[in-house]
C-alpha cells in the first residue's frame, strides 16, 4: 500500500487525508523534512498559496520538496497546490515561490472577479465527467510541450499532467468521489 502524504501547513488537509484514505492508500500529514522523506507521493492541498510558500519556506520544506519533485515523487496539487507546481505565476504576490514541477503558467483568483465560487461538471480526460468545486481559482494560462491538458472549463485550462506531477484548478476532495485521488494512487502506485 502506498504511503502518501499531505503538506499540512495551511489548507485543507483534513479533506485530503480522508479521500487519500477512500482511494486505498496509507496518509499522513507532513510538516517536516524527516516526514517529507518517508512518503511514496504527496498532495498539496487547496487553501492559500502565498500562505503554504512562506510556511514552506519557514518550515525548511522548500528546496527538499523541489529535490523531491525534481527527482520524480509523484505529486498532486489541488488549487493553491496546483499554484505551488507552477514553473511560473502570472501575478505573484510578492515573496511568493512555488516548487515548480509542471510546465505551465498559472493566474491566481482567475475565475474571482466574474464568480468567486462555484461548481461545474468537469470532462477529466482518462477519468470522465468530474463535479467540479471551484473555489477562488486558478487557471492555467498556458502549458508548455511536456504537460498534458487534462480538462478545460470555460476555455481555461484547469487540469494538467506532467509526469508524476498532476494539477487540479478544482478541489475533489470536497465532493466525496474519490476518482481524481485514485488516480493518483495508481500514480503513485505505478511509480514504485
Ligand atoms: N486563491 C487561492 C490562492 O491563490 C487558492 C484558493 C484555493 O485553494 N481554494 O492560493
């Protein structure tokens, strides 16, 4: 059984433990480098990228999570996390970093102004129709040649493959349907 992970700095930590658990793996939390190291995967959960950089940076977690990343630990970013496996951020508090990992550029709070929240059946590729909750979200501006476009909504790209790394603008791990994170085990499964 895979040993996954939950960066527990900020965010919705809870939500994922338990949809990691649903979906067949063993997870835990991590706060610590020594934590970091004892996982097979992580997930970045959704909750507020500037927040989860500068703990990340606090914490002593960040160039060990960008080694990791680096040397293909599978990985999967929900909203804020999708941001932290941004190469890059369009509009970048100031301060902020992410560990990078996917080829793409991200825009923060992109779906704000018109909707702050909202829910929306989703076309997943290689998973199917997937609720959507969208909660101050990024998109994905654009992608380079290495990452895979998962799904769009509106025209804006909100799900991308690169690798062991996967990204989500929405969060499945409020909604109860476990597929986004089985995908993922098998990931992490298939990695080992
Ligand atoms: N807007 C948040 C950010 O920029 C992401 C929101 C979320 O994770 N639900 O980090």
């Amino acid at each position: 059984t895979p040993v996954i992970g939950v960066l527990a700095l900020q965010g919705d930590v809870r939500e994922h433990l338990i949809a990691l658990a649903a979906a067949d793996a063993v997870a835990r939390p991590v706060r610590r480098p020594e934590e970091l190291a004892e996982v097979d995967g992580l997930v970045i959960p959704g909750g507020e990228s500037t927040t989860i950089s500068k703990l990340a940076v606090l914490f002593g977690l960040m160039e060990p999570l960008r080694a990791r990343v680096a040397d293909g630990m599978p990985v999967y970013g929900t909203c804020a996390g999708l941001i932290m496996l941004a190469d890059k951020i369009l509009d970048p508090r100031s301060g902020q970093e992410t560990i990078g990992g996917i080829d793409m550029i991200v825009r923060r709070n992109a779906f704000g102004r018109q909707n702050e929240s909202f829910e929306a059946t989703v076309e997943v590729s290689g998973v199917g129709p997937v609720e959507g909750v969208f909660i101050r979200a990024p998109w994905v501006e654009s992608v380079g040649a290495r990452a895979e476009v998962l799904a769009e909504h509106g025209g804006h790209i909100v799900a991308v493959r690169q690798g062991n790394a996967l990204a989500t603008s929405f969060h499945p791990e409020l909604t109860g349907d476990h597929r986004m994170h089985g995908l993922f085990v098998d990931m992490v499964r298939d990695a080992g």
